[in-house]
C-alpha cells in the first residue's frame, strides 16, 4: 500500500507539470492528465507502468471518495441559485439525455443488437461529463450563466443516466431469454435510482443545517469531507450510487 500510495503520488506530480507545460501553450490542463494517465497509469505500456491494475483496485477507496468529492463540486454548481441564472440548464439537459439515448438505442438496434442491449446502451449513452466540462471551464477562467449551465447541464443529464439505467435494468432482464431475478432486478433499482438521491439529501439536509457554525474554510473542507466519508460508507454497505448521493 504505502508504494503505491508514493507511485500515486509521482504520477500526480508528474500529470502537474505537464499541465504546467500545456497551460503555457493555451491548452486545457485536462489534456495533460489524459496523457500522463495513459501512458503511466495501469493502461499504458508495462515498462512505463507506475501504477497496475492491481494497484489501482488497492486505492479503490481512495478513488472512490476523490469521484465523490467532484460530484459533490458539481452539485454545488447546480445549485438552485445557479438554474435560475440559467434556466435553460434544466430543459438542455433533459433534451441532451433523451437525444443521445434514442439515438444510441435506435443506432445499436439497426445494427443488430439485442433489445435487451440497445435499452442498456441507450441509457448509458446519455450521461454527460460534468467533471471534465467543469474543469475546463474552471482552467479556462469563464464565468457568467453560460459555463454555469453547460455544467449544469450535463450535470443533470448524468443524474438522469443514472436513474434510467437503474429503471431500464429489469426492463432489460424481463425482455431477455436468460433466467432472471425481477425482484432482484427491482431492488437494484430502487438501491441505484432512489437511494443515492435519499442519502444525498439526507447528509445535505445535515450539512445545511450544521455548516452555519462553522467559522473557517478549513473547518468547512473537513465538514464536508467526513460527510462524504460517511455517504461514501453507507452506499457501499446498502449498495447504492455514492456519485448520484455526493451530487444530490
């Protein structure tokens, strides 16, 4: 554990300063995260390798609350103060959602696949990428209602993905030839589609509640973060979305 905490910690170091390099030549940081991750994280060539698939699967946990984290960051964009500068989030988003998934299951179907798998791709073609829009937005330094909504955006297109599959799963399993458990199917459901959004109110109902006191940043970093922490806990003992809990 602990070399693999240090070869994380080179690897991060290192996806620094090529971001360092680009942002002198007008490209996103992004870009070079991207490119220091393929070619030094688990897939890039072995003799390159500072992190394994192994290695990766031991900071799981670690992953796990840093993906939290961020979507509780782009949850904090889409506040309800942030869709009334922008209106028109909400409808793109929905619009974005419903787009994407008819035309993947449309495409897939055509192209021969099983129902059962058109339904499944549809759903997960039409989850938006709200972590890398809002990077880029943040590296580029825009503001006002437009970079808002566009994170907004797919911010809500992503929460979408995430309850239509959770919804779309035992439609899948009931239109498939294999034996399946429906009642499984269903408490997948409502653990995927209904429990992160139930845990995400929950701990922001105590957040809100209890932040008010808090007198430092520091203080309120560290609020948060046992929050998440234990969202981060609860979700992996009921088996429910920790992302879709840290974004609601």
């Amino acid at each position: 554990m602990n070399d693999t905490l240090v070869a994380f910690a080179v690897l991060a170091w290192l996806a620094y300063l090529a971001s360092r390099l680009l942002a002198r030549h007008h490209l996103p940081e992004l870009v070079a995260f991207l490119i220091v991750g393929a070619l030094l994280g688990p897939s890039g060539p072995p003799f390159m390798q500072l992190i394994d698939e192994p290695s990766l699967i031991a900071l799981r946990p670690v992953t796990e609350v840093a993906l939290a984290v961020l979507m509780f960051v782009i949850g904090e964009r889409v506040s309800v103060r942030a869709l009334r500068a922008a209106r028109w989030t909400l409808t793109t988003g929905v619009i974005q959602f419903a787009l994407s998934a008819v035309a993947v299951f449309w495409v897939t179907s055509r192209l021969g696949a099983d129902r059962p798998v058109a339904l499944v791709l549809g759903a997960l073609a039409g989850a938006g990428a709200p972590m890398t829009i809002a990077h880029i937005v943040t590296s580029v330094r825009a503001r006002g209602s437009y970079p808002t909504g566009i994170v907004g955006t797919h911010a809500v297109s992503d929460a979408l993905a995430t309850t239509t599959f959770a919804a779309v799963l035992p439609i899948a399993l009931l239109l498939s030839d294999e034996a399946a458990d429906i009642g499984g199917a269903l408490v997948n459901f409502v653990q995927l589609g209904i429990g992160g959004a139930v845990l995400g109110l929950i701990l922001g109902w105590f957040i809100s509640r209890l932040g008010f006191q808090i007198e430092t940043s520091g203080e309120l970093l560290l609020f948060v973060l046992v929050h998440i922490v234990i969202a981060w806990t609860v979700a992996g003992f009921a088996e429910i979305s920790l992302p879709l809990a840290a974004l609601v």
